[in-house]
C-alpha cells in the first residue's frame, strides 16, 4: 500500500501532467532510485542559488523570475517535490487569524487557480470550500473574529448554524454543534503538481533546475554570501535562499558561520481511505474541526483526513533524517483519539476501508508562525521555511514576499510577524525546540484567547529580580525567551483561577489590574523592564554623532543628559524602530529600544554604520536591570534614596543623570516612564539590582508603593495615544501618519534616511492616519472585548483596522488605537486622508461580527479628566487638546 500510495502522488501523477518535463528543465530528471551521471554541469556563478525543490523553492524562483531575474539556480538533493511538499493534504485554507498569513494564502489561492492555464501543467485545484467547526461558543468567538477579516478583505465568508452545515456535507454529524465558518473560495490542490507547475514556469523563464545535487554549506565572508558548496562543485553566488524544509536547520549551522533558523520537525499523521460505494463528490467543502484536532477532506472518492494530536511526536533532534521522506511507520495506537473523533463527525465512515496511514515528518517553529527574511549575520542570505503544516496555502504568498525582498530589498506588506530577526540565538537550542514543538502541534488546534502564553521553554532570560517579585505573586508572560509580569496577584486570591483565566470577555485580572493603574496614577509603582534592549554607541571622535544623525530622524545632537524620542526610519519613512537615545557624553549614546528589537535594530544598524574601528556598538542589554517608578510620588521616593532634588526644576522631563541610589552608585536615572505618567526609569548595574529594588520598596512604602505588570503600564500608554513599534507602528508606518512629526527634524542640517519620503508626505499629505476610538455603547461586563485587529467602519464603510486595545481605568471606557484609511467610494483607490475626515465621520468599531459605535480622536485627552469619572457625567465632545 505504501509503495502504491508513493508511486500515485510521485511517478504517475507527475510523469501524466506534464510528460514533457526532462525538455523544460536544464537538467535530466533520474527515474531511478540510484545515482546516475548528470548530462549537465552546473554553473560556476549565478545571482540566486535556491536550495530546495519543494512548494516553497520553486515558489521563490517563480516569483523572482517574473520580477525579471534569470540568473537563478535551483538545487535540489533528490527529486522536485520529493520532501513534505509530496505528502502535503493540499487543502488551500485563507482562514488564518494572523493578517499576513491570510493575505499570503488569499494570493497562493488566486496564484494556484490560473497556474495550470498558465503552465499547461495538472495542479489538481478544485475550489470545494471550507468549514471550519465550533463545538462551543468560545470557538465560534474565534471564527467569528477570523469571519470578519476575511470580509473586509473581500474574502467571501460567513457564519452558518450546524443545519447548514448539514447541507453543505450530508454526511457530518452536527449533534454537538453550535455554528460554523463557510469559506466558499477555499480548494484543493495538488502540492506536488503546483510545486511542479512553478517550476515548469521558472524554468521556462530562464531558471535553471538541478535535481539530485546537494549542498553542504554556504561560504560567508566579511559578513556576506559569496558561494554555494555542493557534492558537483562550487557556484559563486551573491544570493543564497534556504528553502530547504525540515533540513533547513541542519544547513543553517552547516557552514563556518552558523545561522540559526529555528525549527523541528513531528510526525505529522493522516489516514486515506478507498472510495465509499457512493462515492463521494469531489466539490464537497473540506471539513475542518478543531475541537476535535482533526481535518477532513475529499480524496478520490475516499477520505483524507489527518490532525494535530495533544501527544505528538518530535523527530529527527539528532540530526538524523532521509535524503527523500520515505514514509515513516504507521502508529495506529497513536492515531487512535483521532481516528475516534473522525468517526464522531462521520459516522457513516465505520465500515469504511482504509487504504493507509501516512506518517511524515513536518517542521513547526516556536511561535506557529512561518520563517522568512534576511539572515542577521550573512547578508544575502534568505530564508523560507518553517510552514507549521500550512506550506500549500502559504506557499504562492511567501514566495513573492521572499522575491521582492531579495529584488527590492524589502516585501510590499510588512512581514516582521514572520521575520527570521523575531528570533535570537536561544530559540534554536534542540532541546529548547523539540519541547516547544511537542507544545506548538497541539495548540494548532487548541483554542486560543487572547494574552494566552505558551508554556515550555520558560525561565530562559530572567532579570536578577524574577525570584523576588515571582514570591510577591507576580504572573510570567514571555517576550522574546525574556520573562515579563503581567500583573501581581494580592495575597488572598485564587491563584490557579487566574492562571487559568481564558476569556474573550472581561477578564478576571481586571480588578487587579485596575488597582495597579490607580496606584500608578495616585501614588509610585515599580516595573521591571528589564527586557528592553540596551546599546551603547560611541567613538574616539564625532562618528557616533554623525553616523546617528543620518540614521535616526530626530536631532540628536543635544546637550549632554538630554534623552531623545526618535524614529529610526527605512528609505520610505516607515519605522524599522522607534527608541530613546540618551546622550551620556559628547562622544557616548545610550540608546533604548523595545524588547523583540534585539536582533533586528542591530542587524539593522550594524549594516549601516560605516566600518570604522573608531567606531563601537555594545549590546548592554544584559548588563542592566531597568525599574521604572511610575507615579507622583516617585520624585519623593527617588528624592530620599538618592538626597538630591527630583523635582521638574532640578531634573526636567527627557533627561538622563548617574546617581547614587542607596549604596549603589553609576545608576542611570532618566525622566521617563513610557506611559505619559510623570516617573523616572533606572538603569542599575545587574549586580545591584537586589539592592536597589529594596531600598525602593522599603523607602516607598509611606507613599504607598506597590508592584505593576505590563498590563497595567498598556493600560496607561494606550489611554494616552502612545503607539508602541512592533503593534502600531512598523516598517510601513512613518511618523507623519501617526501624529509624531514632532519627533522628526526635517531642517536639522543633514541628511538623514527616510528624509525625502517624509518631505513628500508633509507637502501631499498622508493615506493613513493613526486614531483613538473610545467605545460608547459598550458594556465593559458583558460585551466582548476588543483586543487588537478589530475592523474599523466610518459611515458604514471599512477603513483600518485597530493595532492595540486596552479598558480605560480613568475613562471607564475601552480605549483602541488603530489606522484610518481613505478609500474611494468607485474606484477602491487611496486618498489622502485629513483631519477634517477623520472628525467628521461616524465610527463603530467591529467585535467578531458585532459593531460598536466609537468616537474618533487625533490627540490624547486633557489631564482635566485624569480622574474617574461615572460615564454618564463624561462628555466626550468636551475633551481638549493636551
């Protein structure tokens, strides 16, 4: 059966579509098993050597070949499509929750239904559609969110009651049921065959294909690609593309200098059955359950039908894996708890005979989001792998997103959620990855909330303090391997029922949180943000200045202890980061940027700043643990311990001194909180954290100090319009469209990057504008929440969607920030948005399928009305300007 199954997705398949196949490439494909002489050389350079025939290779060497590059090579160690592309299910899903996950599967899904007309090659594609099942309310929450993502982007989709699904597919049991999403324009494909059409395309374009060559390294030298090592000779190359799956980790570390791709692979199970008596149609939409872990779909009359066990099975941790997957040994006992929950859904399947249970390897990575991008210690080499079992529908998408990165330099749609640079070296330790894959495959299916955390893999980069404030009751989340509080739970509480608090409604930390913003606001908090990213950039003369002045767009050329906000800027104005740059000497900057910038702001500066030994850039992020005292009574607190005046006259706001605070001395105190509350944050040498953390505590304690977590310091920064880079602001998002022209010198005297794409906004005017909606008729107890991605309608029309959300504790109210588009009315076309557009519109604001009206605002609220007030006695019309 096995031999029959391969020999019917490889051989038969594949030779039919497209007998002609040995003439389209450059190279004789083998028909045989053993190795065989190869009739053509390979080259000795070519621009683009792609390493990998699966979905994702052929993909990138389409869509660079359409983009006009010819000089390409693709290398394959076996044979096209011969990896985890070959068992792949083929179901093409556009319902994704992240966004740019759903536009890469809307494209592949549009790439892959003109693909045959276009190549003349069999893919198979067959647009069935797709139910997605909800067992319970919480479930049809989650669809219902996804449900309204997919209509705003033109996606046809909607919520039906079990009866319906019924129709849709007679033969499913709805018993336990309570709706279910219909995506009408999903399909079906064949992988292999789709991966086979873009390399008939590619290669016709001028790509040259190479079948059983393999790569054993890439050559690096000062920092760059410059050649491909393989068992037939070398090939000088300026661009290298991993696209090599499950083995890309492998070839990553292969070379003198690693990179490090994140990934590993499971044993990933699915059943296929022979055709029922009545076979079954082939347009019957692929059933999709997961409350039950499982997937369903047509196959040949039969079923196909595969899923994502609570218990699954990591595999090749040592390194060991095949040339071409063989497929692995059936485990029926594993198999079991889904084979029962198929039978569930279809009753009618228990006389049913099987034909096979496929076992294959698929790679998943720590956060279920795919890899691509730039690697951050080798320029010119890309990597595109990691697909979570979600290769066919990503595949169209992330192969022209990789393409126009490596063409253009950067992809059309902001990809950082996919960015190789979202991880640093500590993912890619094995046993890290093989704990953290036997999380991830389940929670492909589990349900899941938002502010949920994953589980393993904890405890990796822990402030000096994490013993300290964990025996305080603080709750862990995760960012970037580095442990943050969330909130701390007062003695008395029931913990576990917290730690188990999974809602899209109001969450049972509300309260808690809500007394850490108050004490924020009345009195001093302390929050560990000792996860910030920390650099320090100086010279022996005014290249530091300089090199900064050009790549950041605020005037950083202030006085000494002056701290500056600014925007570290791409060549079209948008954010790559946004950060603090204190300047400690003539000579020395102290530069602050969020926690997940680590890898990406130095890969970024580091490729800028010209190589010059006079010249120094230090990670300090380990180096210092950060407090930040949040509140009016932080100058007393700060005051006492240090016996110097704190007050605005003596250490005005931006400012950055060392100080003695306690017995510790070279502490870098600076006159910010990042939440708009006046504070200071202390950068403290780590060996006296300890110390200083306790002498705040202590001395803080008559003004009442307490503890905080990050929720509470969202809260406060959301309330006051501050965007954070990474949520509201991206690679896409400049700062004339988010109200932060003030952090940008236009006549500082210098050129600096992003400065003519931000002229030319400040005289055309913008096409998005970021906005504060403040939700009016929303009951906080008993509605959902709003969260982030929520879309945005003005006078009924979709506009944006919202980047971050937060409950108001000084409003009462909830509080989303998001980005207003113009569209017009006929033609979709964007228009310059304005002021008066944003203020004369009326807004509601999208919550899984339910509208709430919202008001708009362009500037954060007076401090008139920092206090609490009832809603009923808030005129929203009233609010200033601050």
């Amino acid at each position: 059966a096995a031999r029959m199954f391969l020999r019917l997705l490889s051989d038969i398949q594949w030779r039919a579509a497209h007998p002609k196949w040995r003439r389209m490439t450059s190279s004789q494909r083998s028909t045989s098993t053993t190795a065989e002489p190869h009739p053509v050389s390979l080259p000795a350079q070519a621009q683009v050597v792609i390493c990998g025939g699966g979905i994702m290779g052929t993909s990138v060497a389409y869509h660079l070949s359409k983009m006009g590059w010819k000089d390409i090579v693709l290398l394959e160690q076996g044979r096209l499509a011969a990896g985890t592309t070959r068992f792949c299910a083929g179901i093409v899903s556009t319902a994704r929750p992240v966004s740019i996950e759903l536009k890469m599967a809307h494209y592949s899904n549009k790439l892959y239904q003109q693909l045959q007309q276009e190549t003349g090659v069999q893919t198979g594609y067959m647009k069935t559609g797709s139910i997605s099942l909800a067992q319970t309310q919480d479930r049809l929450i989650s669809l219902k969110r996804i449900a309204s993502s997919l209509n705003v982007m033109g996606i046809p989709c909607e919520i039906i009651s079990p009866k319906k699904v019924l129709q849709l597919h007679p033969l499913i049991n709805i018993h336990d049921l309570v709706g279910a999403m219909y995506v009408p324009e999903d399909a079906l494909v064949s992988s292999a065959n789709v991966s086979l059409a873009l390399a008939t395309a590619a290669s016709r374009n001028g790509v040259q294909i190479h079948e059983r060559t393999c790569v054993s390294h890439v050559t690096i030298q000062k920092g760059r690609v410059t050649g491909v090592e393989t068992d037939r000779g070398r090939i000088q190359c300026e661009y290298f593309v991993n696209c090599a799956g499950q083995w890309a980790y492998e070839l990553g570390h292969s070379g003198e200098e690693p990179v490090h791709i994140p990934l590993h692979a499971c044993e990933h199970f699915y059943l296929l059955t022979h055709p029922l008596k009545e076979p079954l149609s082939s347009s019957l939409p692929t059933i999709v359950d997961p409350d039950g872990r499982i997937y369903i779909r047509n196959w040949q009359g039969g079923i196909l039908s595969g899923g994502f066990e609570k218990n699954p099975k990591p595999l090749f941790t040592e390194g060991r894996n095949q040339l071409e997957i063989q497929n692995l040994q059936e485990d029926w006992d594993h198999f079991g708890p889904l084979l029962g929950a198929l039978l569930r859904r279809m009753p009618g399947l228990e006389a049913l005979q099987i034909m096979q249970l496929v076992n294959c390897p698929e790679s998943f990575t720590p956060d279920m989001r795919c890899i691509m991008g730039e690697s951050p210690t080798a320029r010119g080499y890309f990597v595109l792998a990691g697909m979570n079992s979600a290769g066919i529908s990503y595949g169209g998408g992330a192969g022209k997103y990789l393409a126009e990165w490596i063409v253009n330099g950067y992809p059309s749609e902001n990809v950082w959620p996919l960015d190789l640079k979202r991880f640093g070296t500590l993912q890619s330790s094995r046993t890290f990855l093989r704990h953290r894959v036997m999380e991830v495959m389940p929670l492909m299916c589990d349900l899941k909330v938002p502010r949920w955390d994953f589980q393993t893999g904890r405890q990796l980069r822990t402030s000096p303090l994490y013993d300290r404030l964990d025996a305080q009751g603080a709750r862990w989340m995760e960012k970037h391997g580095f442990e943050r509080v969330k909130y701390f739970v007062p003695p008395g509480n029931d913990l576990l029922d917290l730690d188990h608090s999974k809602t899209f409604y109001k969450p049972d930390w509300f309260d808690i949180v809500g007394s850490e913003v108050k004490c924020c606001k009345e009195a001093v908090c302390v929050i560990d943000m000792s996860s910030f990213t920390k650099f320090e950039i100086s010279s022996t003369g005014d290249e530091a200045l300089e090199s900064l002045q050009y790549l950041f767009s605020n005037d950083l050329d202030v006085p000494v202890g002056h701290v500056v906000h600014t925007g570290m800027l791409n060549e079209k104005g948008g954010y790559e980061n946004d950060c603090s740059i204190a300047r400690l000497s003539k000579r020395r900057f102290f530069m602050i940027s969020p926690t997940d910038q680590q890898v990406h702001c130095w890969t970024w500066l580091k490729n800028r700043l010209p190589d010059d030994s006079n010249l120094v850039m230090e990670d300090v992020t380990w180096k210092y643990t950060a407090l930040n005292l949040i509140g009016p009574r932080a100058v007393d607190v700060l005051s006492e311990l240090s016996y110097a005046p704190m007050t605005a006259e003596h250490f005005p706001s931006l400012f950055c001194k060392e100080m003695s605070v306690g017995y510790a001395n070279g502490i870098r105190v600076m006159s910010i909180t990042h939440t708009g509350e006046p504070g200071f944050v202390l950068y403290i040498p780590i060996e006296y954290a300890l110390h200083v953390y306790n002498e705040v505590m202590n001395m803080g304690q008559k003004y009442g100090i307490r503890n905080a977590g990050y929720y509470a310091l969202r809260s406060l920064r959301i309330e006051k319009f501050f965007a954070f880079w990474g949520q509201d602001l991206d690679a896409f998002t400049t700062p004339m469209e988010c109200g932060r022209e003030f952090q940008v010198k236009l006549d500082k005297g210098m050129d600096f990057l992003g400065q003519e794409a931000l002229w030319e906004q400040k005289q055309n005017g913008v096409y998005k504008r970021f906005t504060m909606f403040i939700l009016e008729d929303h009951d906080t107890d008993l509605d959902l929440w709003p969260w982030w991605g929520e879309p945005i309608f003005r006078n009924g029309r979709y506009v944006g969607k919202t980047t971050s959300s937060a409950y108001s504790y000084t409003l009462e109210r909830h509080v989303c920030l998001g980005f207003v588009h113009h569209f017009d009315e006929k033609t979709g076309e964007e228009l310059v948005v304005t002021t008066d557009f944003i203020n004369q519109g009326e807004y509601e604001i999208d919550i899984a399928g339910q509208r709430f009206q919202a008001k708009a605002k362009l500037y954060p609220f007076s401090s008139l009305f920092t206090q609490r007030r009832r809603k009923d006695e808030v005129e929203l019309s009233g609010y200033q300007r601050e």
